[in-house]
C-alpha cells in the first residue's frame, strides 16, 4: 500500500464519525475560506474561496482547483499528530509539476467539521478552510 493511501486511510479510519465516504481512494474537500501569509508576516483575514482539494489516495496526488490549478505528488507522509488544542494533523511532502518541493498539512479541527489544509511553499503560506464532502 503506498504512503498516501495507507496514512490518510487510517487517519479517515479514526475519524469516521464524520461520515466521510471514499470511492476508490479519492477524497473531495470544498473549501469556503482561503488566507495567505508571506514569509513572516502574520495571516491576512480570512477571504471568500470557494475551492475544491481532491485527495487521490491510488495516485498519490494531491490537487488544488483555484484559478491556477494546483497539482502535488507526495513522495513521504508523516503519521497523524495530535496538536496543543487536540487538534489531529497529517503532514504530506509534496513536489509540484516544477518539481518545487512543499509541505501541505490537513488540520482536523476537534469538536467541528470544518478542516483546514496549509501549504507552505517556502516564503508562502496559503491555509484553506473547508468540509470533505
């Protein structure tokens, strides 16, 4: 079983309470609030984005549809962590069609059905707020 499928499978394993349903390997998520953060900025207010992530477990593939479609092969997976506030989060490790190198990490939020998927690309963060659907 590759990293992806075997982390991300586990981690929705524990958190089925959400009713969240694959078919074969694939997770939507839809996103309604999107932030950016340069360098060592703090966090610009949340904005307006109506965006969809696909999680594709079997191709170990993660894709961002916003006005430039984004696509990330993960190559390594960390194991579920748990955050100060219990929040649970995976850290996948991603390269782009470039071949440049990023982190996109998918917090949990305990106690609310609301995620949010961070990737950091260096000097730039961008967090999307959002449900699976």
């Amino acid at each position: 079983m590759k990293a992806l499928d075997k982390e991300i499978n586990k981690g929705l394993i524990e958190l089925q309470k959400e009713s969240l349903f694959s078919s074969e390997g694939v997770y939507k998520m839809r996103t309604s609030k999107v932030a950016i953060k340069k360098n060592t900025d703090n966090w610009n207010k949340w904005e307006d984005g109506s965006f969809l992530i696909v999680f594709n477990t079997p191709k170990e593939r993660i894709t961002v549809y916003t006005k430039i479609k984004q696509v990330y092969d993960v190559y390594k997976s960390n194991k579920m962590i748990q955050d100060d506030d219990g929040n649970d989060i995976f850290t996948f490790y991603c390269v782009n069609e470039l071949g440049d190198e990023c982190e996109l990490h998918v917090k949990f939020i305990k106690n609310s059905k609301e995620r949010i998927v961070i990737i950091n690309k260096g000097e730039i963060d961008i967090a999307h707020i959002g449900k699976f659907i």
